[in-house]
C-alpha cells in the first residue's frame, strides 16, 4: 500500500509526473453528491480489450436510467 501510494503521489506531480510509473491528472470535485442531482451523465471507458459507452439518467430520487453500449476493439488497433 506505502508504494501504491508513493507512486501515486509520483503521478501527481508536474515534477515527477513523467516518469511516474501510474501516469494520474488532477480532478477537481466541485460539490459532493447529495442524491438530488438530475440530468445525464456519459461515462467513456475504454479498457484493452473493450470501450464501454454508458449514457446515466439521473431522474428524481430514487429513479436512474441506464443505457449502455460495449464495443470490442479489434485486435489490429489494440
């Protein structure tokens, strides 16, 4: 954990950042959740092997909808 960590903390920093062997950027959380949030939220994943695409409604508590897509990425552009 005291090495994830320590890498982590490398990957953060603008002086450290390029050799860091977990590449991180900063996020800044505006506000925190507080369960009355409605709108639409995408969410793009792109792993090795697939890229999810979720599309999350957030509707009036408790309601959520979710759409979501799995597209396989071709072993030629891996």
């Amino acid at each position: 954990m005291q090495l994830l960590e320590q890498e982590m903390e490398a990957g953060l920093s603008p002086a450290t950042h390029k050799n860091a062997d977990i590449k991180m950027f900063p996020t800044y959380v505006r506000n925190i959740a507080d369960g009355s949030e409605v709108g639409q939220v995408l969410a793009l994943d792109l792993g090795g092997t697939n890229f999810r695409v979720l599309l999350v409604t957030l509707l009036p508590q408790p309601k959520i909808d979710l759409k979501s897509k799995i597209f396989v990425i071709p072993q030629s552009i891996m």
